[in-house]
C-alpha cells in the first residue's frame, strides 16, 4: 500500500526541531555551572538530540509541507520533544554507565515511564507531577530549571516557534500553527505568518521578563523573602505557559501575599487571547473590551471568585473540624490554621478565591494553599471549573470558553426556532455569522473531549482496581480532567501538594496520552489515527 503522506518529509522537519532543542538546554547547563552541579544531564541530552535531529533531518532535504504533513510533524514532534527531555531526568537519577553513578538520590524519575510523565506534564505545560519529593536536597537545581523551562518552551508552541524562526517553515507555516495553536483558529495579525508567529512569541517572552523582574523586585524590596532569582525566573518561566511547575513544594503558598498578587494578573494575561494583546499593543484596546471572549472569560472568573469567596469568608468552604479529624487526603492541623486565617477575613478569601479561580480556569496549576482542606462543595466548583479552559489563543487548556460560548449561543437558536419554525437565526460571534460548519465542528470537538474524559477516568478507575490502588471517585475524575484539560492538580492524593507517583505505569501512560491529546486539542490526534488519512 502506498501512502498519501510523505512522512520522509514531516520527520525530516521534525528532526529541524529536535536539532535546535539543543539551544535552549543551555539554560540548565548554565545554573548547573553556576551552583556546581553536573552537566552531564544536559550535555548527553545535547548530543542525543542534536544526533537524532541531524539523522532525521537528512531523510529529506528539501521537504514540501502540504496539510497532511503538517498534522503528522505537529504530532510526531510533541510526542518527540517529551522523549528526548526525559533524558536529562533518567541520566540524573542513573548516572552515565561506565562512566558515572547515580548523579542524584532522585529515584522517582529512575522510572523511565515517570521521566516521560514528566517530559510530557512539562512540554504540554499540564504541571502534573510524579516527582514525590519537591526539593533542592533531593533533585538539583538545573534539572529543577529545565523542568520549569520545558514548560515554557511549550506554552506557546514548540512549531509556532519554530515558524517564528526557521526561514523553512515560513511556507505553509499557517497549516502547522493551526494545528498546533490552542483554539477553534489562530488570528493572522500580519500579513506573514512567520511575522505573526514571532508577535506572539514577543508578546509571551516580554510578559515573561516583566514578571521575573516584578517578582524579584519585590524580593529586593523585601515584600517576597522567598522570591530569590532563582524562584522568580522559575516562576516567570511557568506562569505565563500557565504551565504551573513550581521548585517550591507548597507551590505558590510558600511565598508572601505580595507574590501571590503580583502572579494573578499574569495568570490572567496567560489565559487571555494574545491576538487581543497585541491589539492592545498596538494602540486599540477596544478589541479587548468589545471582544464576547474575553468578556465571558472575565464573567466566568468573576461568578466562581464571588462564590468561593463568600464560601471561604463565612466558613462554609473549608471541610468541618469532624470531618478533618482522620481525614486521609488532608492534614487537621492544616485546615484549622488555614481556616483560622482566612474565615472572617476579606482580603485573604478574595485572594484564596481568586487566585485558585484563575488557576484552574487558565490551567496554569498553582496553588496558593492546599484545596484539600475545602469543602466538597467548593472542590466540585473547581472541578467544573476544570472543564471550562482559558481563550482560544491563550496559553491555557481545557474545552476553551469560546466554545462553551458559541454553543450556550446555538442552544438558544434551537429554542428560539422551535417556536418559530419559519425564522432564520444564524449564530454570531462578535457580530459575526459562524459558519455552520464551524458551530458542528465545535460540538464534535466537545463531545469527543467529554467522550474520552469518561473512558479515560474508568479505564483508570479499572487499572487502580488492577493494582489495588485505593482510590475515590472524585480523585479518579480529577486525575481524567485535569490531564486531558492539560490543568494539572486534582484532587485527594492528587492534590497541589501531591503527586501522580502512585498510579501504576499503565495509567501513567495512559495520562501520557491524555496530555498529547489535550495539548493538540484532540482533533490532529484523530486525524492521524484515522485510517483514510495515509491510503492513497
């Protein structure tokens, strides 16, 4: 059978990519010379990658890029990326044979199927983790970095990056970033996709050094005790991918008010569409306030803060004295003190609230405190508000509320012509008559994502019970949407301060795929396992 895909050319462009992988990792390699530590995780990683690059790079030197190729190098290149960086996690915790021993105690990430959960976690900027203790005693400062910089090399878009700047991706550059942007479609906002690639490229990387410098200058001024340079570029490099990997083990709760303030707007900017940034960049901020999107992506924030605030504030979010006594997912002594200081006080609930809102709704991950200790009511809305996701064109996961708009929207328009049989009511968006192949495509891109949630979450529930791994049903949903939604806490043992360790290598690949899926929003995935994509 011959094929309709010339994947000589889609794996020669992908092996384009892996060949420049190699400029970033020397990010970690420098924090690893500067606090003496090996860079032998990097450096093997270099070289594997850049061999591996060259190799595929040559099977064809003068790649024609249609549609077909595109959907198969945006989706061999994910899945490529998160293997090669697993590299510097495996030669960490086995050392180089015959060479050197163990470089680490970090025997976690030992687990082949544990360092590719963290590749995958890291470039799909999901910020789940199996890492079982977050620390500089257990796991050195570099490879902490290059798992934050995984982060934010994905958040964007590995290929958008590499249409910014690779001169040979610049013809049919649109194809890939459309297959690889997260929404219903990118904005060309110049007249070359390439120049448009690097806008948003810009726009990401100058919000990124804007919070490194605020975060750190709060630390100078002494408001961020915590925040060292370190941190702030830790933090800088996994906020605005809202990626949510934090080097700190409480994540965001280990720093001041201040810090936590200073992260809201740039959750808030992350979940945003950085096509309606640049709009503002460019001297029309009209776009942004007009825009139906972004309106409802504030509405949504604004309802869930209002709700878990007064929740918080009378009491009524945190998990009773009684039921937190034995509790197994929390600490009681935790809940007391955290309840202590927020019950009754106005600025804290609104912090909590909104911080943990912003959160989850953009899937950046963070948490400023342990929602174990909430109420289950409280929990159930942050699970719902795991399915709602950020703007198309943001950084964030999940279904995107543009498509939760346009389908509140379609509803309505059934309602409305089943009373009034002879009317014709196209659905607008922004004043704009969709395609009524778009509003299709909307409801079939919603239904698989919950299709998959469900099967995801029992063929889960069915491998705990495989193993005999004890778990409950709302950590079992949790462990679904927050992968698949690319978010990355849930809830129970999968809570902010804990970790996905625990599930056997099956489930964990089985999340592996849930995080590829989630970050190609789905439909490329099902392309390329569709039959009739590769006959002739």
């Amino acid at each position: 059978m011959r094929l309709r895909v010339d994947y000589r050319a889609s794996l020669s462009l992908v092996g384009t990519v892996l060949k420049y992988l190699v400029v970033p990792l020397t990010l970690p390699v420098v924090v690893a010379l500067y606090y003496g530590e090996s860079v032998a995780p990097f450096l093997v990683t270099m070289l594997v990658t850049a061999a591996v690059g060259v190799w595929l790079e040559r099977l064809e030197p003068e790649p024609d890029l249609r549609a077909r190729e595109g959907f198969l190098m945006v989706g061999v290149t994910w899945l490529a990326v998160a293997l090669v960086g697993a590299i510097p996690y495996l030669v960490e915790a086995h050392g180089i044979p015959f060479l050197l021993g163990p470089l680490s105690p970090a025997s976690t990430l030992a687990n082949p199927v544990n360092a590719l959960f963290e590749s995958m976690s890291g470039f799909s900027t999901t910020g789940s983790t199996v890492l079982g203790d977050i620390s500089f005693e257990t796991h050195t400062r570099a490879i902490m970095m290059w798992r934050q910089l995984t982060q934010w090399l994905g958040g964007m878009g590995i290929v958008v990056l590499a249409v910014a700047i690779l001169p040979e991706l610049s013809v049919g550059g649109a194809q890939l970033m459309d297959a690889e942007a997260p929404g219903p479609g990118i904005e060309k906002l110049t007249p070359r996709i390439a120049e448009t690639a690097r806008v948003l490229w810009g726009a990401y990387l100058g919000f990124t050094v804007l919070e490194i410098l605020l975060l750190y200058g709060l630390h100078r001024g002494g408001m961020a005790p915590q925040m060292d340079f370190y941190n702030a570029v830790a933090h800088g490099l996994t906020t605005m991918p809202t990626g949510g990997f934090s080097p700190e083990a409480r994540s965001i709760e280990a720093f001041s008010a201040a810090a936590q303030w200073v992260i809201i707007p740039f959750m808030a900017v992350a979940g945003t569409n950085f096509a309606l940034i640049w709009h503002v960049l460019a001297d029309d901020p009209r776009t942004l306030v007009e825009d139906r999107e972004f309106r409802a992506y504030l509405g949504v924030v604004a309802v869930l803060t209002t709700i878990i605030a007064g929740l918080l504030f009378s009491g009524n979010g945190f998990v009773t004295p009684e039921a937190a006594t034995g509790g197994q997912t929390y600490d009681a002594a935790y809940v007391v003190d955290t309840a202590g200081g927020i019950v009754g006080s106005a600025e804290p609930s609104i912090r909590a609230a909104l911080f943990q809102v912003l959160a989850i709704v953009t899937t950046t991950g963070y948490a400023s405190l342990d929602f174990n200790a909430w109420s289950a009511p409280t929990k159930y809305l942050l699970l719902f508000a795991m399915f709602i996701g950020g703007s198309a064109g943001s950084t964030g996961g999940g279904i995107k509320i543009v498509r939760w708009y346009v389908i509140l929207k379609s509803v309505r328009r059934e309602l409305f012509t089943t009373s009034h049989p002879e009317a014709v009511r196209p659905v607008r968006l922004g004043g704009r008559a969709l395609d009524e192949r778009a509003v299709r495509g909307i409801y079939a891109f919603t239904l698989l994502y919950l299709v998959i949630f469900a099967v995801a979450t029992i063929l889960l529930g069915l491998d705990a019970v495989r193993v005999g791994l004890d778990v409950t049903a709302l950590e079992l949903l949790s462990a679904s949407a927050t992968t698949i939604g690319n978010v990355g806490p849930g809830f129970g043992f999968l809570g902010p301060m804990g970790g996905f360790g625990e599930f056997s290598n099956a489930s964990k690949l089985l999340m592996v795929g849930l995080m590829w899926i989630g970050r190609l929003e789905i439909l490329p995935v099902l392309v390329l396992l569709t039959p009739e994509y590769w006959r002739r």
